[in-house]
C-alpha cells in the first residue's frame, strides 16, 4: 500500500540538488536516498546514546559502591 507524502523543498534546497546532481553524475532520488540513510543512522546513533545516557543517570553509584554489602 502506496501512502502519498507531500514533500516540499526550498528553492536553494532544490538549486542544491540540481548542482550536485550534475556535479557527481547522480540521479537526484539517489542523492535524497542517500541523505536519508545518512539522517537515519546519525539520529538512531543520538538515540542509542541518549538512551544510554539515561539508563546511566539513574545511579550515581560505581559499580563497588552499588554492590557493597550485597552477599551472594
């Protein structure tokens, strides 16, 4: 199932676009194809290291601080 997106790119986006298309000899669909994976991959690495980062943040204990006193 096919969903229609309305896309939209200011015209120096566009002027961009058509430059590097000529410039690197590819299709503009390839260059946005590539944008895009490039996006994704820096925004899903932010995430993982936020979520890292906020995993952390619930203790400010080492780890010998955290299991002190625990026998096992």
């Amino acid at each position: 199932m096919k969903k229609e997106i309305k896309f939209e790119l200011k015209h120096d986006k566009l002027e961009s676009l058509e430059l590097y298309s000529e410039i690197l000899k590819k299709d503009i669909n390839t260059i946005l194809d590539e944008a895009l994976e490039l996006y994704f991959k820096v925004e899903n690495e932010k995430l993982l290291s936020k979520n890292e980062n906020d995993e952390n943040a619930m203790t400010n204990l080492d780890f010998d601080e955290f299991w002190d006193g625990v026998d096992l």
